[in-house]
C-alpha cells in the first residue's frame, strides 16, 4: 500500500501502545518515527543532572531556560542522544520517569521541544506519538489518531512490561501512577492532552497490533485512496 507524504500524529493516554503502533507505522510506509516523549525525557535528565530540579521537584526555570540555548538534544543511531552521548537507557530509568511530569508542564520546555519536533516535520513521511502533536505541535497534520483503552487493560498490559523486566509490580499501584499521570497529562495549564477535533479514536482495548494496522489501513485507503 502507498501512502502520500503527510504527518501522522499520535496522541493519546499513558500505556495505550502508541510508541508500539508508531513504530510499526514508520516500518510499514518507511515513514520516520519521532518518540516526543524522549524530547521530554531527555531535558529531564539534563535538569536533574545539572541540579535544575530539587528533590521535591521545585525548578530553576530561569537556568533551566538559558541552559537549554546550548543543549543539543537529539535523534540518532539507537535513540535519544545529548551531543554525542546516547541517553536511551537513562532517559527510560525510574529517575527521569519520576521527573519527567512537572518538566512537561514548563512552557518554556514546551517550546523547546516544539521547535525539534517541527524542523523533524517539514520532512514530511513522519510519525510522531505523544500528548499534544495534532493538537498543538502539528494542529495541521494530515492524519490524527487519538488513542485510547480501558485503564484496567493499560495497567495489566503497563504491569506485564514491569515484570517481564523483572520489577515486582502490585496492580493497585500500577493502576493509580497510571490514573495520576492521566490527570496531570489531562489538566495541565499548557497543552493539555485532549482530543483533536479532526482526530479518529482508536479504542485498542480488545485490539491486537494487526487489528490495529487493519483498521488504519482502511482509513488511509478511504482518505489517500490507493
Ligand atoms: O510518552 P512518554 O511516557 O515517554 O512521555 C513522557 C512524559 O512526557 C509524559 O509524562 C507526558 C510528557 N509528554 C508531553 O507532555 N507531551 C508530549 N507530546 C509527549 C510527552
């Protein structure tokens, strides 16, 4: 199947498989797929490294905002790198996740990322998953898909990830850090996540990744033709 160069934009709730559809997306239309979540991750860990964020996450958004002139966040071979050190494994560690929340909701590290995500965009043929991409970072995307599931089957599947890493996990907890960051993604004061309006929902509770990739199919082909 073709497809004609567009943005594809993926938004949705924590643990709905966004990354996993994006990716399998990017690999089936050779489209290139952007993890805005990294982006966030990444200026996480710059913060904690360079003592812009105190344990009970106050932040230094005057430092932070002038260090970020020279922070060269960026995609490269096998992830997330900050100039020419790959920050993949410690951006996805319990540290940054733990962080990662209250940075996203400082405007001037919304813009920051906004910014990379764009220039990646005037490519066109890209991916990109996250919160606010066809709401804020692409309101003009071609094709928005916002996802969803039953928190009950995120957590399970969010809980399955943990221990298949080998991280004891008690459902109760995974299900309320999974209803929290739900809230705070939901209401924050600066792109909050919520629906386009020109998004198509895409409930995946009882869908398996090729019920997935069949149903997007049928929306392209009704929308691009083949
Ligand atoms: O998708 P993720 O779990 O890697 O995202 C990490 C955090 O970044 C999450 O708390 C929400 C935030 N985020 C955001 O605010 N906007 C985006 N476009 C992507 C992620």
């Amino acid at each position: 199947m073709t497809i004609p160069d567009i943005i594809i934009a993926i938004d949705g709730y924590s643990s709905t498989g966004k990354s996993s559809f994006a990716k399998i997306i990017a690999n089936e239309f050779s489209f290139l797929y952007l993890d805005s979540g990294a982006l966030y991750r990444g200026v996480t860990l710059f913060a904690i490294e360079n003592g812009f964020i105190a344990d009970d996450n106050a932040i230094d958004v005057p430092a932070l905002t002038l260090a970020m002139e020279d922070l060269d966040l960026h995609f490269g071979e096998g992830g997330t790198y900050i100039g020419n050190r790959c920050i993949e494994k410690e951006i996805r560690g319990m540290a940054v996740a733990g962080k990662v929340s209250p940075i996203a909701t400082v405007p001037q590290v919304r813009s920051f990322v906004d910014r990379k995500l764009r220039e990646f965009g005037r490519m066109k043929r890209v991916v990109m998953d996250g919160r606010d991409i066809g709401t804020t970072v692409f309101p003009d995307a071609e094709l928005k898909i916002f996802m969803t599931a039953d928190p009950l089957i995120r957590a399970q599947r969010r809980a399955e990830e943990m221990k298949a890493k080998g991280t004891d996990v008690d459902m109760d907890e995974v299900l309320k850090n999974l209803q929290e960051r739900d809230y705070i993604d939901s209401h924050r004061e600066v792109s909050p996540l919520t629906q386009a309006p020109d998004a198509i929902v895409l409930d995946n509770s009882y869908m398996t990744m090729e019920d997935q990739m069949a149903w997007l199919k049928d929306i392209i082909s009704e929308r691009f033709g083949e």
